[in-house]
C-alpha cells in the first residue's frame, strides 16, 4: 500500500512540471450580505497591491474573477454602496492553485447616499453575526501556519486564550478550566460525533484528528455564552466549515505529513452551469516510519489510521443549492505486553489491548432562497461511531486471559431545519429546530474480584430534540443587542430545560468596543453515563443513571476589544461560570463528572444524583499582530480558578485547574527567488501553564487490593511542576516560475528542549510502586505539500 501512495505521489509531481506556463495566478470569489447570505452585484474587489490597483465588479450571482496576479502577499479590499467596506490583508498567492477569497459584507444602519464606511481589518471576527462574546474565527493559513500545531484544528485552537490542551498524546479540550466533554462539534451545520482517530464513545477528543484541515473553509471556535443556535454543550463549540472545490477548473494536492499521513486531494467543477463544485481526500497513517526513525508518539505500539473527507455543492438552481458531505475513517491499534514500556501513556505491562474504531458522517444540506432576505437551510445527516476493545490479563507465567471487552455501536440521525429572515438593515432573526435520534447497540464488561461484571448492555434508542430562536438588533453602528431563547428535551428521561441567551456590543469608538455576555446552558451526560449498569438493592442490575438531568452550567462574561492599528488587536474578557446539577455519588465523596472526559473511558460510579456544583471564573488577555509585512505574532494569557464540590461538600480544585496559561506565537517570513515569488518562514510557539492537581495514590492501600488506590479525602489537593514548551518551526514555500506548481516544506521541531514533562502518576501493580509518566519528548513533525 506505501509503494502504492509514493507511485502515486511521483506521478503527480511528474504530471504538475510537465503541464502549466504561467508565473501570475487568478483569485476569485464571491461577495455576499452578511445577514441574508445572498449575493451582492456589483461589489467592488480591488487588489491594493499590485501596480496599479487592480478591481472588478461582481457579477449578477456575487462572483469575481481576477486574473493575471503577481505571485506572493496581497490585499484585497470589498466594497459596495451603502455597506461597511472590508479589507483582507496579505493572503498569499501561490502558482499551483487558484486563491479563492469570499467576503460579507454588513448593511449599515446610518443612510449613505455616496458615502461608503470602511470597517477595516476584521480578522478573527465569527462567521455567525450573533456571536457578540468569547468567539472568533479560524482559517486554514492558522492551522497550517502555527508552529505545533501539527495539523489538527484542536491543537491549533490551544493558542487561543482560556484554552489548554490536558496533555500531549490528545487534543482534548480544556476550555476555562471546564471537562472536554462539554465540548460541542459541529461540521456544516450538523452536530457530530466526536471526529478523531481512535475515539470512544462519549468523548470528545482523541490523539489523531481525522478532520482533514485541507478542507476547512473559515470555521467559528466559541468559548462561553453561546448564541441560541448552539444548545446541549456547556465549554466550546468548534463550529466546522468545509470549503467548495475550485467552480473553474480541476487541481490536485498531495501531501506528506507524519500525523495526519499520506495525502492526495483533488477538487474541480460539478454541474458547471450553476457554478458547482466537489472536493475529495483520502489521507493514510504514517506515524510507524516515526517510530521505525526512533521518534516518540506516546506508544511503543503502531498506530493504523486512515479517513476520507468530501463535500460536493450543485450551485443554485431553480430547487436551491443542494451539498453533500461527508468523513469516514478508520483506525487500529494493538498493544503487546511484552513491548510496552513503563513510560507508555495508552497501555499497560500486565495487558494484551486490541482496539478498532470506525467513524463516519454524511450530510445533505438545502438552501434555498424567498427572496432576497430570507432564506430556509435544511440539513439531513447520519453520523455513527463504532468501537471495539478487547483485553487479555497477562499473569506471571505469561498466561493470557480474557478480563474486558468493549463493544459500541452508535448511529445518530440528525435532522434540523432554520428560517433566516433579515427584516432589516438593524433587525435579523432565525429560527429552527434540531431532532436527534440516537440508535445504539453497546456491551462492556470487565473483571472485578476475579468476577465478569457488566458495565452496559443497551440495545434501543433514545431522542434529543432542540428548538431555538434569536434575534439580532443594531440600534445604530454603535449599538448591538442579540437576543435568543434554545429549548431542549431527552425523551429518555423526559427532561426539559429552556435558555435564555443574551449578549450586548457597544462601539463607544471607531476602534473600540465593550461587550456582555449571558446564557444558561444544558448538556447531556456522556452515554456511557446513562448506560451504565449497577447493582439495585434486590440485586439486579439496572442502568442506574438513566434518570440523571441535564448538567446546567450559567456563563457571565464582560469583554473589552480595542483595535491598535490595522494589523494590531487587543482583547480582553473576564468570565464567571456556575455549574449546577453535577452527577456525584448519593454518599459522602469527593467524585464529580466535572473531573473527567479527557481519557479513553468513563467511571463506573452508579447511581450518581444531580446535586454536585462547580465555578469557573477568570481573565484572560489577547494581544494580535495578525500577519502583514512579513511578520505576525500572538500572546495569548489566562488566570483562572476552577473548582467543585462533590457529595461531601467540599470545595475542592478541578483536574483541569491548571490556575493559569501563557501562549507567546510569532512568525517571519522571508521573500525570496528572483521574482520574489518563493518565501522562507520560520515559526515559534512558548507555552507554559500551571501543573495540574491530582489525588496522591494510597501505596499500601494498593499494594493490598492488588490495583490502584487513591486518598479520596484529600483529593486533588497535590500539584505537578509547571508545564514548559518550546517549538520552532522553519519552512519553504517554492512557487514554480515554468509551471502552475507550488510546493511547500516545513520541519516542526516540537519541545525544541526535550523538557519532561509530567503527565500523571499511577500505580504498577508488577512492581508494587508509583510511576511517573511525562509528556511527549522532543519530535519532529514534518510536512511536503504540493499544490497543481
């Protein structure tokens, strides 16, 4: 199969040098109003940069086409009568693929006869106009370009400010010190699974992200007070956008990378009349030629991965736009005892582990337009997840024997339905509802006192069903107000909540504004929660938690934005979380749901009752000078306290309470080649945060039941050192001057200074002692990418 991608790989270099004569480029486009998403004729495009300023106007479907651009860094500025203009600075334009930069613009309030009101440089603001606090957009340039990043839009969304990521073998998110499993991902609109490699059931996170960022079109990351839109997630949302293929012409991209593997891309126009496209990937693991090189992963063990990714868009026509989506992938691992090591993350020495996952999603959505202010977007996805774990129990003698098995299979129907209507230039509205229908089919069972005991054993469904609505009004170009109320309810339990949301944006000067924040959030509890099985008191087994509540969480935030130049941005938000209605036991202990989410499993604690809380308050500062004349940089700072209380009252750390995090970025890029058309980067990332509390073991408490043991009374009361990183990160761009080819380079030196450290202690029941397991050591991540 490798011989196979790297033939493959040659015929593609091979075919990109032969074909092509040309050292200009085309960009392209499409403008479009912000609230109505729908087209706007006669927008002016004009590229700032070139000598002289190059423009054209958009045709009667919002398109531009712009041919004949020099190669390398431009501006490009929109804008149309009577709407704030907007300026998108240095996009890079390269020889082996046509830049496709889309724009919305906003209808001013004030009326303008021929004055046109520059917004300037908006970068980072959300795509979702409703988003007013704690939110900001990402493209693919950040992800490829942020050193450490390797790839995967969670690790890259770990720079932001009041994000961590727990540890180094997963992407897990830690988001204002809340559980990764408050995290919400959605792909074109949809809710979905959790979308990594080696995922399990109820989590979120995973150590291989099978979302390919080739495809990302400008997505929204949110972190607190979530429009209504957004419901049953209560610490982030990752709300994914997939680009459309080129409309005009096929292009082909391979790549090389050690996480995210062998790639090959290719995207073209699909029922060119009405301006459709399709764009496909399939990607292949490639991280056992790193282990075979001596590199450290997490695992002795050799992880096998691969996905495909696809979206295919009919252009509008008379029925509307129609798109269909999709990602599959499939991933396998297989631990051996005998070759694990003490320091390994995922295995143990006294176990044989066999695990195999599957993922998929596919979607259709429908857009289609009243007029030209409303419109109706309907969604249909299937989405199911498919886990299988088996481990044997390797005694002294080196017997094997059978001692857990895990069998998931879950399969969620998905329908949702919105109404988007701008009233007018102050007032827009939608609303909508979401119906999801889970299907699941899940077995587990472990050892216990030499005892099999079921964990879960469900075979039937359960319904979530959302409705919302939310309202956006400008007072004036000053004054915002977003208004909206979500309602949820889970047929299993037949539990019932409604949210009011609310946020509040003032512009008291042109480049500063003052913004609040509201909204009470509802969560469903993981389903290995729900479906576990315990022991009642006439000594059946029942699923104990299935009656749990919804976990509530209420966010208060205050932000100040203030924009030091056109290429400088200062923020700064300050937030207060109230978690209600957390799961703990029914008797006096320290355990709570907050505590957990970031592994590959959950507690097996029955009969857990919603009486817990938890508060997470804190500041956070982002200081942005976003990429322009050749450098950019970014600091990101958090302080924040997260704690809980569980059944016996006390209040205590979280497991995510690392008190603070500092992330310093920065970035240079050199132009070089005799026609300046090649570029030379290089990249650095610092991170630090607080170490995190744990529970001190109990050796000879564990030492006695022959497994691990903790201090339950003073739980999480200890704390590990500090956490340190360096990454630098240097790369080539190299733009073919005889042929459309541009191939790109990159060597992504991680912890540069091979600094341990500390992952988690736990107990080695071979050897009757604690051990201490660190972080990922220094690694090479590399990356050859080329674009024809």
């Amino acid at each position: 199969m490798k011989a196979t991608s790297f033939s493959v790989l040659f015929i593609l270099i091979t075919y990109a040098f032969a074909h092509g004569q040309s050292v200009t480029q085309t960009v392209k486009g499409r403008i479009t109003d912000r609230q109505s998403e729908t087209p706007l004729m006669g927008a002016t495009v004009e590229i700032l940069t070139t000598g002289p300023v190059t423009g054209v106007v958009t045709d009667m479907d919002g398109y531009y086409r712009i041919e004949g651009v020099p190669l390398g860094r431009h501006d490009i500025r929109v804008s149309y009568l009577g709407y704030t203009s907007a300026t998108i600075p240095n996009v890079r334009v390269t020889a082996g693929k046509e830049l496709v930069v889309n724009a919305v613009l906003e209808e001013s309030v004030v009326a303008m006869d021929e004055v046109v009101v520059t917004s300037g440089e908006q970068k980072g603001r959300p795509r979702n106009e409703m988003a007013a606090v704690s939110a900001r957009s990402f493209s693919l340039e950040e992800v490829t370009r942020f050193s450490g990043a390797a790839n995967d839009a969670s690790r890259m969304a770990a720079n932001y400010a009041g994000v961590n990521i727990n540890n180094d073998s997963r992407n897990d998110l830690v988001i204002r010190g809340n559980s990764p499993m408050g995290v919400l991902w959605r792909l074109e609109g949809v809710p979905i699974p959790n979308p990594n490699h080696f995922s399990t059931l109820g989590t979120t996170g995973g150590p291989v992200s099978a979302l390919n960022t080739n495809l990302l079109s400008n997505s929204d990351f949110l972190t607190s007070a979530f429009p209504a839109e957004y419901g049953n997630a209560n610490a982030g949302v990752f709300d994914i956008r997939f680009r459309n293929g080129n409309r005009d012409r096929l292009e082909a991209t391979a790549q090389l990378a050690v996480f995210s593997g062998l790639e090959g891309m290719i995207e073209g126009p699909l029922f060119k009349e009405n301006g459709g496209s399709f764009i496909v990937s399939f990607r292949q693991s490639f991280v056992e030629l790193a282990q075979n090189m001596g590199f450290e992963v997490g695992t002795t063990a050799s992880p096998n991965y691969n996905d495909l990714s696809f979206k295919a868009d009919t252009g509008y026509g008379k029925l509307g736009r129609f798109t269909l989506f999709g990602i599959g992938g499939t991933s396998d691992i297989f631990f051996n005892a005998d070759e694990v090591e003490e320091e390994d993350f995922f295995a143990s020495q006294n176990e044989d582990a066999d695990v195999d996952s599957r993922l998929g999603v596919i979607g259709l959505n429908h857009h289609y337009a009243f007029n030209d202010n409303t419109y109706i977007k309907t969604s249909l996805a299937a989405s199911g997840t498919q886990t299988r774990v088996s481990i044997d129990r390797v005694e002294d003698d080196g017997a094997r024997t059978l001692s857990e098995e895990v069998d998931d299979n879950n399969t969620r129907y998905t329908f949702s339905t919105y109404l988007n209507s701008k009233l007018s230039a102050r007032h827009s509205v939608r609303g909508g509802v979401v119906a999801e229908l889970y299907t699941l089919d899940t077995y587990a069972w472990d050892t216990e006192d030499s005892q099999q005991r079921t964990l879960r054993d469900f075979d039937g469904n359960m319904s979530l069903y959302q409705a919302y609505v939310q309202s956006r009004y400008k007072f004036n170009d000053r004054w915002e107000l977003n208004t909206g109320i979500h309602a949820q309810y889970l047929n299993q339990n037949e539990d019932f909540v409604v949210e009011p949301r609310l946020s509040l944006k003032w512009r008291f000067r042109p480049n500063q504004s003052l913004s609040a924040g509201f909204g009470v959030h509802h969560q469903m509890l993981p389903l290995p929660i729900y479906l576990l099985e315990s022991m009642d008191e006439d000594g059946e087994r029942v699923q104990s938690n299935m009656e749990a509540e919804f976990l509530q969480s209420l966010h208060y935030v205050l932000g100040y934005d203030l924009q030091l130049a056109a290429d400088w941005r200062l923020k700064a938000e300050t937030y207060y979380q109230d978690l209600r209605n957390v799961p703990v036991d029914p008797f006096s202990s320290s355990f709570s749901l907050l505590n957990v989410g970031d592994d590959f499993g959950f507690p097996d604690n029955g009969f857990l009752v919603n009486e817990g809380s938890g508060r997470n308050y804190g500041v956070e500062l982002t200081v942005e000078k976003f990429f322009s004349r050749g450098y950019y940089g970014l600091l990101t700072a958090s302080w924040y306290d997260s704690s809980y209380k569980g059944s016996d009252g006390i209040r205590r750390n979280t497991a995510f309470n690392n008190r603070y995090i500092l992330n310093f970025l920065a970035g240079r890029e050199f132009v070089v080649g005799k026609d300046k058309q090649n570029a030379f980067n290089i990249d650095m990332k610092f991170t630090t945060a607080g170490g995190r509390y744990y529970t001190p073991i109990d050796i000879q408490s564990s030492i006695d039941s022959g497994a691990e043991v903790r201090f339950d009374e003073i739980a999480y009361s200890e704390r590990f050192s500090p956490y340190l990183r360096l990454d630098i990160k240097v790369g080539f761009q190299w733009n073919s001057r005889r042929g459309k080819l541009s191939q790109q380079f990159y060597l992504d030196f991680q912890n540069i200074t091979a600094r341990d450290n500390v992952f988690l202690q736990r107990y080695n029941e071979s050897s009757e002692t604690v051990n201490t397991l660190y972080q990922r050591g220094f690694f090479p991540d590399i990356l050859y990418r080329i674009q024809f």
